[in-house]
C-alpha cells in the first residue's frame, strides 16, 4: 500500500492559512493603530485660551499664536488643575463633616483664590505678549474689534433692561 502526502498537505495549508490570517490581523491591528491616532490624536494639555471680550477680539492669527503660548506653560496649568481637584476634594469633606470646619474651608477657598489669580496674571501676560508682537495695524484692527464687542455687549445690556421693565423675559435667561 502506497502512502501519499495528502494527509500532510493538508494540514500544511491549514497551518498557512492560520499563519496568513493572524499576520494579517496583526497589521491590521497596527494599521487601525496608527490611523486613529493621526484622526484622533492626544488632547493638547492647552486647548483653548478664553480671555474674557479680548478673546474674540483676537484674529485667528492671534488665537493660535496666544494658543501656542499657553501651550508651552501646559505643565503650569496641568499642576493648577491637579489642586484644584485635590482642592474639591477637600472642600467636599470639609463640608460634609459635622460639625463643620469654618477655617478649614478657608484656607481651601483662599487656596482656590491664589490659584485663579495665578491664572489670571498667565493669562494678562500672555495677551500683553501678543499685543507687544502686534503690529501698529494690528493693534488698531485688535482695538476696533474691542469696541464693537463692548457696543454689542451695551446693546444687549439696554435690551435686556428694557424687557425687564416691560416685563418680558431676559435674554439668556439672566441679565448681564
């Protein structure tokens, strides 16, 4: 009786196939890997810079160039956040403890005060930064801009006003 290979061959071809299909599924893995990362990538640790009426007085330009610069003080504003809900935390026990503990909620909320100013002055000197790389005609354009949101502000300011005397229901649901 002859012995053939096929009994060998097949099992062959059954261990390339797996082979192929794991291989196979390993790039893909890899592959999917790397796409989402590019369509999705870590968040910047500074995504936005909110400046109060400056921010949307700032050109584009501006917003990315202030962004960027924030951007490089991320670790400052990681910390400030990392104590600030250490901070929460604290401020959340203090209150549920009876009795409750009149200075030790002052000293968080005095915390919590230092460190909002903190932000305030990274904030101040980043917008002096930007005005101090403006040119003459940027800071004109940047000042005009300023103006227009103060007149919007005022207007809707004395709307709001004049629907409250008439009764009516405030825009935003709250005067400014």
């Amino acid at each position: 009786m002859a012995v053939t290979g096929a009994g060998n061959c097949r099992g062959l071809r059954w261990a390339l196939i797996g082979s192929v299909t794991l291989n196979l599924l390993i790039v893909g893995v890899i592959v999917g890997g790397i796409m989402g990362h590019q369509r999705h990538p870590p968040r910047a640790v500074v995504r936005d810079v909110t400046l109060g009426a400056f921010t949307e007085a700032l050109s584009k330009e501006d917003r990315d160039a202030l962004r960027k610069s924030a951007q490089k003080r991320g670790s400052e504003f990681r910390d400030m956040r990392r104590q600030s809900r250490a901070d929460m935390i604290a401020l959340i026990d203090a209150l549920a403890i009876t009795p409750w503990n009149r200075d030790e909620v002052e000293k968080i909320l005095a915390r919590h005060q230092s460190r909002t100013a903190a932000r305030v002055q990274i904030g101040d000197t980043l917008i002096f930064e930007r005005i101090e790389a403006m040119t003459a005609q940027q800071r004109q354009a940047f000042a005009q801009r300023l103006q227009q949101d103060v007149q919007r502000l005022d207007n809707r300011r004395d709307r709001n006003e004049k629907r409250e005397r008439q009764g009516a229901p405030l825009a935003n649901g709250a005067p400014d």
